[in-house]
C-alpha cells in the first residue's frame, strides 16, 4: 500500500503544471475509476472546464482518505501548486486538508459533503474557504422512501410492512443524512418496520454478501431502500437468487443516474430512483470561475449553500437522461450560468431541469 501511494503520488507531482497558469484548479474525486457516479460526475466537471476555460486536473483516491490527504499535501506543498483545490469532507478528510492549506496561498471549495457542524466550530471562519455546494441528502433518503412507501400502498399488505436499507460508510455525511432522511419518513408511517440497516461501503459485492443473509433472516422483506445504485444492484441480486422478483415481489429503490439504474426503472426492477447529484461538480466550477472573475458569491444566494439536486426520476426523465448517453451536458453552455454582471435578484439555475430543457 505504502508503494501504490509513493507511485500515485510521484506521477501526480510529474503532471503539475511546470508553471503558474491563470485559474488552474484541482480537484480531488474521492471515489475510484470504476464507479460510474464518480466518472460522470468528472465528465461534467470537465465538460463545464471546457466551456469556462479552466485549467482543470482530477486526481481519484480510491476510496483512501489516507491518499486523499497525501494527494493534497503534494498539492498544497509543492512548488506549482494549483490556484484552487476542490474536494470532498469524504470519511472527514477536510480537517487534515484544511491544516495543509494553511498560508498555502490555494483557495478551497467543497462539495457534496463540507464541513460538520463539529468540525466547522473548531476549525472557525478560513479566508481561504472561498465556499461549498452540496445537494439535499436528508431530502433525497426521505423521498426515496416515501415513494417506496406511496408505491406499495396498493398492495394492502396484512400487518407490519418489512423494510432493508443498505447504507454507505458511517463516517460520510451524505451517507448519514440519507439515512436521516430515510429515518424521518418512516416516522410518519408507524406500520413500516426498519428491519435493519447495513453500511455496504457504496459497493455492490458487500451488500450482494450482505443482503444473502438478510433475505434468509427475513423472508417477509417487501420494501428495500439503498443509499446508492450500486448496493442496489447487489441486494437485487442477492433477492433474485432467492426465486423472486426485484419489483414484484419487493420494490427496490436506488440514488445516482447511471445507465444501468436508469434501465431498471425503466424495466420496473427499480421502482424508485433519485439523481441529479452527478452535476454538483459542474455547478461549483461555475461559481469558482464567477470567483476567480471577481464575482462576491454571497450577492447570488450564498458562499456556502445546499442545492435541491436530488430528486425522484420518472420514466420520462430517465428515458430522456438515456438519451443524453455520456454527453449529457452537450446542450449546454456553462459560461451563460455565470453571476457576472446579474442583478442581485439572480440566482445561479444548478437543478436537473436546466440540464435537460
């Protein structure tokens, strides 16, 4: 492990720029090259570099804070360091981070989870944190399982409804408020009964091992909620080797737009999936460049802001998003987005809709 990081950390310092280059930024993708939510969401973010004119480089940790924190020490410390770093409070790596940045002279941006009430008080007010965007998590969890609750309803099941929710990791915000969001609608359904809740690590393999013994130590499970597509896709895999059918036996639920959770909807073996989070990345370079040109973030909405990104896909949309294929962004142009020169009353238009119209 010690080698993989010196080799990843070597070949990062080999592709800093060789000399200071107007708004470079930097950002680093806290997932792994074979996750298809962190590689779209790296396509937008260069998709929106290309029309901005942003020097933009994407390093992925791998799912490592160990080699996130590495790779923004390199960053941070080293002689050609970028003009902005961007990242994500992923298994809370923002402190040490916050610690490298110090009298770094690199501006910083978050996204998707920032800071913690906790860490935000001890950490204090930073000039150099020029803002963050993350989307509505808790709301996300609490739609996605209120529309498996809405959709089952016809059924007129006898007695408690059974529920599984399979989570991501412990330590990730988004994680924990989905989770909330999850918590908070099945308070307002008294016959819907939480089984159990399992942290799968976002990965499919886990939950599939997972969901194996679940589905054996509770064979009355009809509604399954995951905090992300691929869990999803396990726990219906391990539900389809049981001899029944993800969609009609048990209803199923998924956040993220992959093509592949896209064609379950479509095909009724996801019942319920939320998205529109992939753009976040995008969004944000949008407001680094409004800052980089002298645009005061907080005259448009706020410096640090949580955006309604998530969101139930219908058939519709997800037909629609197929369509797009990995040029989903091809219709738009990033640099008409932009604050500068907006009236105060103007409020950046980051939703799913803006994508798609």
């Amino acid at each position: 492990m010690r080698r993989f990081f010196h080799i990843t950390l070597l070949l990062f310092a080999a592709v800093l720029p060789c000399g200071a280059r107007a708004e470079s930024v930097l950002f680093l993708n806290p997932g792994s090259t074979h996750e298809s939510f962190w590689v779209s969401y790296s396509q937008f973010m260069q998709a929106a570099a290309r029309d901005l004119g942003i020097d933009l480089q994407i390093l992925y940790s791998q799912r490592q804070p160990e080699l996130a924190v590495a790779q923004a020490r390199v960053a941070l410390q080293g002689a050609n360091r970028p003009d902005y770093l961007m990242f994500v409070n992923e298994q809370y790596v923002a402190p040490p981070i916050l610690r490298l940045a110090q009298d770094s002279g690199v501006k910083l941006f978050m996204v998707n989870a920032a800071l913690t009430p906790d860490q935000q008080a001890l950490v204090g007010e930073r000039p150099d944190h020029i803002g963050s965007l993350v989307p509505n998590d808790d709301e996300g969890g609490y739609l996605m399982m209120k529309e498996l609750i809405r959709l089952h309803a016809p059924r007129n099941a006898a007695g408690p409804i059974e529920v599984l929710a399979f989570s991501g990791l412990k330590v990730t915000p988004s994680a924990q408020l989905r989770e909330q969001g999850m918590q908070r609608a099945l308070a307002e359904h008294p016959q819907i009964r939480l089984r159990q809740l399992v942290y799968s690590g976002w990965t499919q393999e886990r939950a599939y091992e997972q969901a194996k013994q679940l589905f054996a130590r509770y064979p009355e499970v009809s509604l399954v909620w995951s905090a992300n597509d691929e869990m999803a896709f396990g726990a219906m895999r391990a539900y389809a080797e049981t001899g029944k059918v993800p969609g009609k036996d048990a209803l199923f639920s998924a956040v993220n737009t992959s093509p592949a959770a896209l064609q379950a909807l479509l095909d009724g073996r996801l019942s319920a999936l939320i998205g529109g989070h992939f753009t976040l990345g995008g969004w944000a370079l949008v407001e680094v460049h409004d800052y980089h040109q002298g645009v005061e973030l907080n005259r448009y909405g706020g410096r640090d802001r949580q955006i309604p990104l998530l969101q139930l896909i219908d058939k519709k949309q997800a037909r629609q998003l197929l369509a797009m294929g990995a040029s989903p962004h091809s219709r738009l142009n990033f640099r008409t987005l932009s604050a500068k020169g907006r009236p105060e009353s103007y409020r950046y238009p980051f939703t799913l809709q803006t994508l798609m119209h």
